[in-house]
C-alpha cells in the first residue's frame, strides 16, 4: 500500500465527491445536465480504481474514499430520480439500504484489518446502477430506443443484483471475521 495521501487516483475521488453537490443541484431541473456530470463522475470511479491498481498507488485514504464516493453518488441520483418519478421509491430503498448495510459491514471488517475485496456480482452491480441511471436521467429516444425503457429495465435488475451480491458480500464478511 502507498504511503502517500495525495495521488491521482485519490485526486480523482475528491473530484468525484466535488460534483456530487453540483449534480444534486442540477439534476432535478436538468436531467441532461445531470446526466452528464453523472457520467464525467462514474468515469472517476472507473479511472481512479484502474490507476490505483495499475500504477500500485492505492491509499488508505483511498481505500475509505472511493466507496464513500460511489456510494454517495448512486443514493443522490436514486434520490433524484424518484423525486423526478423516474424510480419507484421502493427500488431506491432496496439499494440504500443494501449499500449502507454492506458499507457499514466493510468498514467494520477494515477496522478489524480485514479487507473483503468486491465480488464480480457487486462489481456487475456498480455498472448497472450506472448505466441505469444515466439512461434514467437521459430519458429520451436514441435511434429508435427508448433509453427510459432501457433504463427502468435495467435499474430491475440492478436492483436484483444489488440483493444478490448484498447476500454474497454478508456471506463472505461472515467468514471472513469469526
């Protein structure tokens, strides 16, 4: 692990967590605004994790802040799309409580010294959710396809995804931290 604080992958997160407020700001009255910085914000995520990995620059600041990042990302947009009925209430509960769960499970084994790396299913998870919500948020037809169809579907099955790999994750802390 990296000893130093500041890196680009960590530089990436903060960027991450500065246009959240922007995009909860924005999005409401600017779906396609908000799609966009919801976009340029999943990009961080995917870059700063690559980088970190590639470049062997992962941080214990990092390791905290990315999943805040994500996490703080996906609640704000479900959030906003059900107030912009775009979601049924009860799909965003569902992740909210999923992410909280899990994330309060994570740093409890961290505090512990265990580090329960993300399975494929939460990885399959995070694209879902991404991608579902941008779709939400673009709500438009595109060559024929109607991206909130698109988006409701998918967000489904984000949403079964998220309870499954939630169940794996429980599993694995479970025997990870006897």
């Amino acid at each position: 692990m990296n000893t130093q604080i500041f890196n680009l992958p960590t530089t990436l997160t903060i960027i991450r967590i500065l246009i959240i407020p922007i995009f909860i700001i924005e999005a409401p009255t600017n779906p396609q605004l908000g799609a966009f910085l919801f976009f340029i914000a999943s990009v961080t995520d995917f870059l700063d994790g690559y980088l970190a990995r590639k470049f062997r620059q992962i941080t214990k600041l990092g390791i905290i802040l990315d999943p805040i990042a994500d996490k703080l990302l996906v609640i704000a947009a479900l959030i906003i799309l059900v107030d912009i009925a775009r979601v049924p209430a009860w799909i965003a509960t569902v992740i909210v409580l999923r992410e909280f769960i899990i994330t309060t499970m994570r740093f409890y084994a961290l505090s512990r010294g265990v580090v329960i790396p993300a399975e494929t299913a939460g990885k399959a998870k995070t694209v879902l959710q991404m991608i579902s919500i941008l779709l939400l948020l673009i709500a438009e037809e595109v060559y024929g396809v109607d991206l909130y169809d698109l988006g409701v579907i998918l967000i489904y099955i984000a949403t079964f995804v998220a309870v499954f790999s939630g169940i794996q994750y429980i599993f694995h802390f479970w025997r990870n931290i006897k």
